[in-house]
C-alpha cells in the first residue's frame, strides 16, 4: 500500500484504524505475568508441610461401637493337614500362539501361563494332563476375539475360565492360581 498523501485525508484516517495497538500486548502481557504469580503462590502452598493437630479441625467423636470381627479365610492346607504358605509349585505352560476370532483382520496372540499348586504331588498330576490342558486352553483361547482379551477385566475373566478349566480337566491337581506370563498381540 502506498503512504497516503496530505490530500487524501480518509486514507490517512483508514491507516491509522489499521496500525496495531500496543494495549493488547500490555494487557496480554500483564495477564501472563498474574498467571504466573498465581500458579507460583500455589505450587508454594502445596509444598508446605501438612498443617499440625493444633491447626486442624476438630475430628467428630465417633460412637463408642466395638469393631465388628470379621471372619479370616481358611489358609490353603496341604495333604499333611497343615496350612500352605507362600508360593506353591509352579507349572510351567509353554507359549500358546493363537488365532483370535476376528472377521476384519487376522489377529494372532501369544501367551504363556504359570499355574500355582499346592503340591508337588499336585504338579506331577498336572504335568501328566499337560495335552489335554494345551488342548482345552487353545480351544478357548481361539474363540476369543482381541476386545475380549484386553484389559484387566478381560484377562481377569480368561484366567478364571481357564484356571476352572484346569480344575475341571484334572480334579486330583490342586490349582491354587493361574497366572499370565506373557502376552502379545500382533
């Protein structure tokens, strides 16, 4: 755009509405800085240490009721009688590659499992099912699609329809847990 000219009046007036005016970038500015002095107080406060007996209110006296007992779960016991702690015998379930039910696009998902027994006596039994265990989980396995398989909620229920399956299967093997080992989907 070309200088406007002393003669032409309503263009000087025009270029003037134009320019830029340095308030709004006062005003940005100063709202910035209040931001930042109002983030810094409150990043200072939280660091405080939390606030003692003395300066705190006062908690409301509860009702003198003697608390309930509640019942403790039996511990686990072994064929001696006498309770199991800590972790049982681990059998090992080798590395399952599945094709996972999926009509759009071919899934495939690797897993391998850990069952805890009670017993070692427990293990032997297991380990002497083992094909048929393999068997039962690649069947269920196979019929599950990759929506059913993921999160905490679906892998919580693929591992208590499995750990029942192994119950069902070998009845004389104590199964105290299933665990998941490793899982890949690709």
């Amino acid at each position: 755009m070309s200088e406007p000219t002393k003669a032409d009046p309503e263009v000087a007036a025009m270029a003037a509405a134009v320019r830029p005016s340095r308030v709004v970038p006062a005003l940005i500015g100063m709202n910035s800085l209040m931001l930042v002095g109002v983030m810094a107080f409150l990043v200072m406060q939280s660091m405080k240490s939390p606030p003692s007996a003395e300066h705190a209110p006062a908690a409301e006296p509860e009702a003198a009721e003697e608390p309930k007992a509640q019942p403790e779960a039996e511990p686990e016991k072994g064929k001696d009688g006498k309770p199991v702690k800590g972790l049982g015998p681990l059998v090992k379930i080798a590395d399952f590659v599945i094709h996972l039910r999926n009509p759009e696009i071919d899934r495939y998902a690797r897993l391998s499992f850990d069952v805890e027994v009670i017993s070692d006596a427990d293990r032997e039994q297991l380990n002497a099912h083992m094909p048929r265990v393999r068997d039962a989980f690649i069947s269920y396995l196979s019929d599950r699609t990759l929506e059913e398989l993921q999160g905490t909620e679906g892998l919580g229920r693929t591992k208590e329809a499995l750990a029942g399956r192994i119950r069902e299967l070998v009845p004389e093997a104590r199964v105290r847990s299933l665990y998941i080992s490793d899982f890949v989907v690709q």
